[in-house]
C-alpha cells in the first residue's frame, strides 16, 4: 500500500483545510480562477479533472466486458443499485430532507440547487477511486475492472438522461446543452483519450509499457486530485465558514444515501451467494459517487457559487472518510459473510 493510500484521509484533510483558507486569504486569486471559463465550464478545473481520472482510467479495459460473466451476480446487484437505486433514493431523500424536514433552516432561494446538486452528485457511480477501495478490500480485481468497464459505457449514454429527468421532478430548469457538453468534456473524452493512449502504450512494449506509464501517471493523478481539492474547497471556502450548518445538514442525505446503498449492494451479494471478494467492490461501487464528474457537472450547469456546487463539494469532503469506514466494516464483517451457505455457480 503506498503512503497515499495508508494515508489518504490525511491528505485530503490537509488540502481541504489549505483549500478554505487560501480561499478565505485570497479571495480575488480564485475569483480570477473562476472567471476562465467558456460556456460555463472552468478551464483549469477542466484540466485538473482530466488530468486526475484520465490515468485512472487507462487502467480500463473494455476488452474486460467479456468478463462480466464470470461474476454475474455481483454485476447485476452493482448495476441495479447504482442505475436503479442509488439516483432515485437520493433524489427522494433530498426531497424529504432538503426539500421539507430542514427547508426552514435552509436558505429558501437555494434550496432547489442543494437538491439538484445532490441528484448529479449520486447519478453518476465513482469509476476513478473505486480501485483504491476495491485494492484495500482485496477484491476481485477482474470483477472491479469489468464493473468498472461496464460502469463508464452506462454513464456514456444514461447520465444526461437520468439526471434531466429527475431534475425535471424537482421543477428545476435543465440546461440540456450545458449538460450534454459536460457529459462530453467529463465522459467521453476522458474515455477515448485514456484508451487511445493505453492503446499505444501497449503497442510500443506490452503491459510493461503500460505499467510503467500508470506509475508515472499516477504522481500526476495524485497531484491533480490534491490541487482539485484546494481550488474546490478555496471556491467555496467563504460559504463553508459562513455555514457549518448547512453543510452539516447536507451532509445528512449524503451519508444516508452512501451507508444504505453499501448495506443494500452488500447483502444483495450475500443473498445471491456472490463471493465476499466481489461483494467488497460491488458495495464500494455501488455506494461511491465520481464525485469528479459531479463538481464539474453541477459548476457548468449552476455556477461556482450555487447551491448545486456546494452540495456536490459536501459530497467530496466526507466521500474519503465514508469510504474508508465502508471498507472497514467490509473487511471486519468477511467472517460473518462467508457464514452463509452459497448458492450455486
């Protein structure tokens, strides 16, 4: 395990907090920073992202969609919680939570963007972290690429979709041009880009090659991921000091959304007799948010400074923590898990 991984909640703790107050310290730095931008997307946030997930994503081979057979029932549990489940119950519990049980403490003129941030946020399933999670579970790693795989074509076509429909429920203006270029910018060309360049990898020394190139790219990612986290949280910085209870209110359909699409994906698994080595990633998978994606998505479609944005942004500062727990009660339970008599193959 590296020391990024052993210590990875530390590290996003330090570039939060260094995050807020470089944004409180120098607000006109960042306000520069957002100002570049074309049609509503910030450039430099464009190419952090880019830079972080593109070098997660050359691990993805589609080749490994074959297979998906192999473990059929972890892969059915993890696409029906992450494309059936996870964005309708967020969308419900912003509803319940956001839109009615706390409405009274929220400020009345934001409170449609703090749900639509929350419905991007779980729309799209994590793709780049999701190998961390799965490596500290010591999960089926041809179940996690496959997943993944798999994951990243469904986004392709099915993102845009879901969430301009349950944006719709919530009486919110979609901007459908605004969310096709991002599924563009965030998806799309990330995917090709990754693959074009694993591609050549591959052609000019094999998987040596390729792994050679993920170990430099990986500092890059890193590196990336870290900055990501500054001028996100230097973005928003004045908002979080400003409103500790907001966030801690948004916080609570977040944490309610991850802890039960975990539990779901879980003991689906279980149930269906899945082995524990693939039920780890599928609960990692199908409770994680690619919470990239999302900050990017909500900042074109509402502005850095709207309810949408933060949302998302509270949905990174407690995505590394969660997990983290998640994967602990994951490898604790493992004894208990494997108690169960398995169905057959």
């Amino acid at each position: 395990m590296s020391i990024f991984e052993r210590y990875l909640t530390l590290w996003v703790l330090l570039c939060i907090a260094a995050g807020i107050a470089l944004g409180h310290a120098m607000p006109g730095l960042f306000q520069a920073v957002a100002s570049l931008e074309i049609a509503r997307v910030n450039l430099v946030v464009a190419v952090m992202i880019w830079l972080m997930i593109v070098p997660m994503l050359l691990r993805i081979d589609f080749a490994a969609l074959g297979e998906v057979g192999r473990h059929w029932r972890g892969i059915g549990v993890t696409l029906l919680v992450n494309w059936a489940i996870k964005p309708f119950s967020m969308a419900l519990l912003g509803w319940f939570f956001i839109g009615w049980l706390f409405r009274a403490l929220l400020p009345p003129d934001q409170i449609d963007g703090y749900i639509a941030g929350l419905i991007i946020l779980a729309a799209a399933p994590c793709t780049a972290m999701v190998f961390v999670w799965s490596n500290l579970t010591k999960g089926e790693p041809h179940f996690t690429l496959s997943q993944v795989a798999l994951n990243d074509v469904i986004m392709i076509v099915a993102f845009a979709p879901i969430v301009g429909l349950l944006l719709g429920l919530s009486a919110i203006t979609v901007p459908w041009e605004t969310l096709a270029l991002s599924v563009v910018l965030y998806i799309v060309v990330p995917v090709i880009a990754a693959q074009i360049v694993r591609r050549w990898a591959l052609s000019k020394g094999g998987p040596a090659a390729l792994a050679a190139l993920l170990e430099k790219l990986g500092r890059v990612s890193l590196v990336a991921l870290l900055a990501t986290l500054v001028l996100l949280f230097g973005f928003q910085g004045e908002q979080i000091i400003a409103q500790p209870l907001v966030i801690a209110l948004l916080a609570v359909p977040i944490l309610i959304q991850v802890y039960f699409n975990a539990g779901a994906a879980y003991l689906l698994n279980r149930l269906s007799g899945e082995q524990h080595c693939v039920a780890g990633p599928s609960a990692l998978i199908g409770a994680s948010n690619f919470f990239e994606l999302a900050v990017a998505a909500a900042i074109s479609l509402f502005g850095f400074h709207s309810g949408a944005a933060l949302a998302t942004v509270v949905g990174v500062l407690i995505e590394v923590p969660v997990m983290l727990s998640i994967v602990w009660i994951v490898n604790r339970s493992k004894a208990w898990y494997e108690s169960a008599t398995p169905a057959p193959p």
